[in-house]
C-alpha cells in the first residue's frame, strides 16, 4: 500500500471529480423535474440558464451517441422515445457530465439507403456468420480434444 502522502494529490483530484459529478447530476435532475412540469426541454433548460445541444442522429447500433459517448441504457430508452412521449424518464452520468435527453426526430430508411449500403451490410453479414461458424467449429474441436498435462515442463516454468 503506498504512502498517503504520495497517493494525496490523486485522491483530492478523484474526490473533486466525484462530487463534481455528483453536483451536474442533481442538476440534471432538477432539469428533469422542471421539464416534467414544462413539457419542454428548451423551456426548462432556458429558465435554468443552460443550453441544449443536439446530438443528430444515430442508429441502433454499436452504442455510441454524438457528443455524448457510449451509454447503452440511453440509446434503448432514445429509441423507445417517441414524439407522444418524447422525455427519456431519467438522467444518465457519464464520464463526469450528466444528461437529460428528450426526442427530437426520427429518420426512416429509404430504399436508396439501402441500395448505397447492400454492399457493406452483406459483407458485415458474411463476417458475422464466417465468425460464428468459426466459434462453433472451435467449440466442437474443443468437447472432443484430450488434454493432458506435461508436469515436468509445467514445473520448469514455475
């Protein structure tokens, strides 16, 4: 265990840097407390003196979100957000900041889309499947393998 004396610097640092999050989560809360009242995120966060920013858009997969990073649970609840229910029902903390997050639009795929990315999605597809036949194939390979233990090898090692 290393000195206080020589960990102090970091611990303060981790101690600012937790209650700093912990302070921009309290306000995010009260951010979605008011913006239940308001039924606007633009009217809440301006009577508030903060400003909203827009991520664009994105899709479903992976888990990163533009300007805000990679937090699964609030791509799902986005997703399940519509213009009848626009408010994601919680804040959500990552990396220090907090967010609020309400739907704003949703894209519908084109035909063109597809035909522009056909390509790209069948080639993704096939590595999928070549992957898993390969997990599966070494899967098999291993239920039937025999393994035995050279003790005098493992002990030269040791």
């Amino acid at each position: 265990i290393p000195e206080f004396a020589s960990v102090k610097e970091e611990a303060e640092k981790k101690r600012k840097s937790e209650k700093a999050e912990q302070a921009a989560k309290e306000k995010a809360e009260a951010l979605l407390a008011k913006t239940k009242e308001t039924k606007s995120l633009t009217a809440a966060a301006t009577e508030q003196k903060l400003t909203v920013e827009e991520t664009g858009l994105f899709n479903r997969q992976g888990g990163y979100i533009p300007k805000i990073g990679s937090i699964p649970e609030l791509k799902k609840l986005a997703f399940a957000s519509s213009a009848e229910t626009p408010l994601v029902p919680q804040v959500f903390v990552w990396t220090g900041s907090a967010f609020v997050a309400e739907f704003k639009e949703r894209s519908v795929a084109t035909s063109e889309d597809l035909e522009k990315q056909k390509t790209t999605i069948r080639e993704q597809l096939l590595k999928r499947k070549q992957d898993d036949a390969m997990t599966e194939m070494l899967r098999i390979l291993k239920q039937r393998a025999v393994i035995t233990y050279n003790q005098e090898v493992l002990l030269r090692f040791s």
